[in-house]
C-alpha cells in the first residue's frame, strides 16, 4: 500500500488492534484516510510520526517493511512479543527478507547452507532462537526489533546492521505491602484483561476461543463470553490416552460459561497424517510435539470461525509452569548448601534410572507438595540434579529447559553461542533467579516456542489466532506484579486464578499441569515406529554426516526398549531429519 503523499510503501502482515484510536489522533494531526483498514492507518502513523513514537503507539501483532522513496531506506520492524515473524539476510550479497524462509528460493543464487551453530541450538531448545536461523546468513529479527536498512548496510552484510530495541521489558516488581493489596492487584488485572479482551473480539468475521480447560484458556473464554451477547464458540482437542486427555475439564468450563463447544479425539493415526506437513508449515526445523494437536484444533476451529483467541503467555508471564514451582523450591535449597554437596546431591539423585524414579513418584508427590505429581517424575529430577550441580544462573536455566543438554555433542562440528541476548539481559541483571527465569521464558522461550508453534499452526490452515494476554499492557502489568502474587506456596498463576475463580468453580480447575502435550513416546513406539526408523537409520545419518549416529541409535533403542524416554530427543532428530527429506537436503 502507498502513503497518500506517494514517499512510503508498505508490506505488512498482522493486526493492529488499537488502528481506530490511532485513526481518530493521527485525523486531529490533519492526516486524511482513503479506506478503514488497519494498514492505512499503520502506513499513515509511519509517515507523520517519527518512527519509534510510532511503534511504541502500535499495539497488535506485526511484522512489516516500510520502503522510503525519498531517503531510499527500508524500515523492517516485528512486534514487541514476537507473534509474527520476519526474516532477513543476505544471498550472494544481495539483502532479502519475507516472513518465511521458503520465500527465499525465489533467490535463484540461494545455497540453502546450514548454520550447524543453530542447528546445535534447535536440538538444545526444539526450536532455532532469535535472531538465528537453520541458513547462514539469513537471521530472524528479534522482538520489539526494527532495523533501518540503506545501501551501505545492504552491501556491508550483518556486521553493519544496528538492531535497535523500541519497547524493553522491566521485570522490577512493585512490593506488595509498599504498593497495593492482593484484592487491588486483583481487580486491576482484572480490569485489564477485560480491556483487552474486548479489544481483540473486534472483528467482522465470526471469532471464538480455544479452550483446553486449564486456567489461562478458560479465564480468556469466560471473559471472552462475559463480553458476548450470545455464547461463543470454543474448541477442543482430546487423546485417547487419558493421561494426556484434558477434553473433559474442557467441556465441564465450556458448560458452566454456556458456550457453544466443540471438541475431536486425536490417534496416531491422525498425528501421522500431519505429520508429512509439518516441513512446510514450520518452514524449519521445529520439535515442540504439541504443534500436532494445535494444528488439528486450528482446523477444528477454522470450520466455523476465522479469528479465535488463546490463553497464551498466561505461563511465561504469570509463573505457570512446573519448573517455576519446582525451580524456586531448588534454587532456595542449592542457596543454603555447600557446592560440594549440591554437587554430591545432584550425582546421587542420578544414580536411579528415570523410570525406577517414576516408580516411585506416587510416594515422593506427598512429600514435594505435588509439584513433581506427574508420569515423567524420573526426567524431572535428573533435571533438578543438573541445577543442583549449576554454578550461575545460566547453567542451572539451562539444566531445567533443554532439551540435548550436551547437543554441541551431538551436531557434528557445532558450537553454541551461550551469551545469547536475552540470556545476558536475564544474567547481568539485579532480578532474583524466578524473575531472571520468567524473563527468559518471556523473551525466549514464549517468542521462538509457543507463538511459533501457534502462528504457524493457525495460519496454515487460514484461522488468525489472537493471545490477549501478550497486549504489552498485560505484559507490563504481569512484569511489576510482585512474585509471590504469581508464585504461592508452591501454587503458580495465583493472581489469574483468582480472577478466574470468579468466574469458574474453584474445584473445576485446581490439577496438576498437563500442558497441551501428545502421548508421543507412546507413538513413537506405535504408528509412527516405522515412519520414525526410516528417518533415522545409522547408515543415513553416517551418509548424511551432520549428527553423531551412535548418539541418535542409542537413544532410538533405549527408547523402544522401555529402558529410557526419549521422546523429546528423538522428536527433535525427526523434525530435522524430515525437514531436511522436505527440502530437499537430506
């Protein structure tokens, strides 16, 4: 779209939120409009605002390139939380940039190399971290990015490229008794969220909710419902498995709110019918498994409406998850021990194999105040062994998140950049070890794992998927609410779940966390067994030369065995292994 004044051009993917308010300002400023779309008025604020006032008015999801006829510059700038992505680089010295790689191939010159230092990275996390990608010389832009681009810094590579920060997220959280009570946090989150709700069911196409029943689903259905004249239709996906089967306290929270439910049962079967898609629709490699069920809720969802909203970054920014609880139980025990003794602790705690420890976890839930009360208890303590053992913050983050704790070890020829953006901002703050957590988790995690897998997802199958809870309002407002609103004796997401037991029953939500997690070891020993073996014969991954094969077949066994599992790590080897068959490259 060109600016009325004909100097801008604009590309532009996503939704701005508050387009009407900006409208109606940029109006008061003289500006005239041709149309009601959101992209006018972007393009617009772009052109009469100076280029940071006007990013830090935008609230939405975006990513887009602004070119400038008069100065001849590119503008390329991706919203604060990373919901869409935007990739540039270089191809034989010429600049490029799309929102997916694949654009690329347009590129006759494209050599398609690959970072082995980001694959590394990918089998460390499950996904490639900003500002990396699978290519060399083709990056991802961070969040809250922008970056102005003219002929010298296209010629002079990514060495000349200044990346600069427009939003920055400040995790200094107010004092409970200095500022404002419990009920008064309560009720201005609540106020918040009602805000943003409401801004993001704005739409001229039928709009709905996935719901999964868990508390960040259901407290943005029931506000979603509560903002409704009529009920809203909410969508969920079950397992045969009971074990990872969340359907029913789904359909019990969409009957209490009165909403029009839908739901469907996933097989293996159904997951290996997506799976030969899984290359395409993720672009590069991409291991969280739970990308299976989101693209089949996605489709269930697109049957009947278009936009739908999501509980995501209720976890990230409210202390959700169990490595949250579990990680400050352990940071305060490493605190009062001797190094020696963590240490000698963290090695005795791996002298049982993970399933021995399974074994055992109905006996030990008690005494861990039911944090550890879920089936893979024996992953969990080796993980919370590794913390034990940790020197910095760094190591111990790294022991609780990844995936291949030595994967450098596994990518042949590989090296791991530690000092990652996000990890020095986390590392050389004052923040205590949860905060330092939740803002990894926030920049990191949330960016390259959840919103991928879900803007991916989604928008393969044409639904807009819109999280009210990543507004930068709500971030900021999770970001100065004190921890131990969000973290409770051991309880996380204290505050939302005391606005949504406003809405929900109490007793129709407290449970232990699933997550939106698939019975893939299961699977793997299943309907995907000869699917997953054809992928990962010694002999092609020798051929091939890119992982360490012994590594890849002892795990491969182990697994079928029912010695150890695996799971994880053998999702990873196949997300890249069929990726690399996609592409051509294998």
């Amino acid at each position: 779209m060109h600016s009325l004044c004909g100097r801008f051009v604009i590309t532009y993917n996503g939704e701005l939120y508050n387009y009407r308010a900006l409208r109606e300002a940029l109006k008061k400023e003289g500006v005239r409009f041709r149309d009601n779309s959101d992209t006018e008025v972007l393009l617009a604020a772009l052109s009469v605002w100076p280029l940071e006032k006007a990013l830090q008015e935008f609230v939405g999801m975006y990513a887009l390139a602004v070119w400038d006829k008069q100065t001849q510059r590119l503008i390329l700038a991706r919203d604060r939380m990373g919901e869409k992505p935007l990739y540039y680089g270089w191809i034989n010295q010429v600049f490029v940039f799309a929102s997916e790689l694949k654009a690329f191939k347009s590129v006759p010159e494209w050599k398609r190399e690959l970072n082995l230092d980001a694959l590394a990275l990918f089998f460390r996390y499950n996904y490639v971290p900003d500002p990396h990608s699978i290519f060399r010389d083709i990056f991802k832009l961070p969040t809250a990015s922008y970056v102005v681009i003219d002929k010298a810094v296209a010629m002079g590579g990514v060495d000349r490229v200044g990346l600069r920060k427009y939003w920055h997220l400040d995790m200094r959280p107010e004092s409970v008794s200095h500022q404002k009570t419990p009920d008064e946090w309560k009720k201005d989150l609540r106020h918040t969220l009602q805000q943003t709700v409401s801004d993001k069911l704005i739409a001229d196409v039928p709009i709905g909710s996935l719901l999964s029943g868990g508390v960040d689903s259901s407290l943005i259905t029931a506000l979603s419902q509560e903002a409704s004249l009529t009920p809203i239709d909410t969508f969920s996906i079950g397992f045969h498995d009971r074990n990872h089967d969340e359907t029913r306290f789904a359909r019990a929270v969409a009957k209490h709110l009165g909403t029009a439910h839908h739901e469907m049962f996933v097989s293996g079967r159904d997951a290996l019918s997506v799976v030969p898609e899984l290359p395409s629709i993720y672009d590069e490699p991409f291991a969280d498994s739970s990308q299976i069920p989101t693209i089949l809720v996605s489709r269930l969802a697109r049957r009947s409406i278009k936009v739908a909203l999501s509980g995501d970054g209720g976890d990230e920014l409210f202390a959700g998850y169990n490595r949250h609880a579990w990680g400050q139980r352990l940071f305060r025990l490493r605190s009062i021990l001797p190094t020696s003794v963590g240490e000698k602790l963290g090695a005795l705690c791996r002298t049982l194999r993970p399933e021995t420890w399974n074994r055992l976890g109905s006996r030990l839930s008690p005494l861990m105040g039911g944090v550890f009360s879920n089936s893979m208890i024996g992953d969990k303590i080796y993980k919370a062994s590794l913390l034990l053992e940790a020197k910095t913050f760094e190591d111990a983050y790294l022991a609780l998140v990844s995936s291949w704790q030595d994967s450098e070890d596994l990518v042949r020829g590989a090296t791991t950049k530690r000092e990652e953006g996000v990890f020095r901002d986390a590392q050389e703050s004052d923040l205590g070890k949860i905060e330092k957590m939740l803002l990894r988790d926030t920049l990191g995690y949330l960016p390259g794992d959840i919103l991928t897998k879900v803007d991916r997802a989604s928008m393969s199958t044409g639904l807009e998927v819109r999280a009210p809870f990543l507004d930068h309002r709500v971030v900021e407002f999770a970001a100065s609410c004190p921890l131990e609103l969000k973290l409770k004796q051991g309880t996380g997401k204290w505050i939302l779940r005391q606005v949504l037991y406003d809405y929900v029953p109490q007793t129709m939500i407290d449970r232990p966390k699933m997550g939106f997690a698939v019975p893939l070891g299961t699977w793997l020993r299943g309907p995907l067994k000869d699917w997953a073996s054809d992928l990962m014969t010694s002999d092609l991954l020798k051929k091939q030369g890119w992982l360490d094969e012994a590594l890849v077949t002892q795990k491969w066994e182990e697994h079928q065995k029912g010695i150890r599992n695996w799971e994880n790590q053998l999702w990873g080897v196949l997300m890249f292994q069929s990726w690399l068959h996609a592409e051509g490259l294998a």
